[in-house]
C-alpha cells in the first residue's frame, strides 16, 4: 500500500513494514512476479492473500479491504481464476 509517501507492506505474520522507497520501485520488481497484481494506483496485493472479492473491492484472508480501480476488475477476476485453476 502507498500512502503520504511511504510503502507499507503488510505480511502474513501480521507484521507491517514501511519503507520511503517510491511505490513504482516496488510495482517493478514486482511486476514479473506471477502471484503478484496491481489493483488500484496505490496498491499490489499478493494472489494467495486474498479470501474474496467483488468487482470493486479485495477482501484479504487477514480481513484488510482492499479497492480495486473500475479499470482493473474484469482483468482481476480473469487473473485470480487463471491462478487459482493453474494446473500444477
């Protein structure tokens, strides 16, 4: 999450990390990543972290609400179900 110019990463331990780097340092070491998609100009969430969804909004397993821009929904939706039903 991009916020007053700092980054906050929110890990699974519940833990949070800030740093000052700018957001689009952190958007391009993990654009290439496959489990990672940015859903609104603020915010890249990690597949595996996400509980549910609807067109506007991600709801994180740690219960977080996260929006998600008009634009990104339909390539949200396309993406989660093309990760979540990748054969192994």
């Amino acid at each position: 999450e991009a916020q007053n110019k700092r980054v906050t990463f929110r890990l699974i331990t519940g833990q949070t990390v800030e740093s000052v780097a700018p957001f689009y340092f952190f958007e391009k070491q993990l654009s290439g990543h496959p489990a990672f998609f940015k859903c609104h100009r603020s915010y890249i969430v990690r597949i595996q972290a996400v509980d549910y969804f609807t067109s506007s909004e991600i709801v994180t397993k740690s219960g977080r609400h996260i929006p998600v821009a008009r634009s990104m929904g339909k390539n949200f939706k396309a993406f989660y179900f093309s990760h979540m039903f990748k054969e192994v």
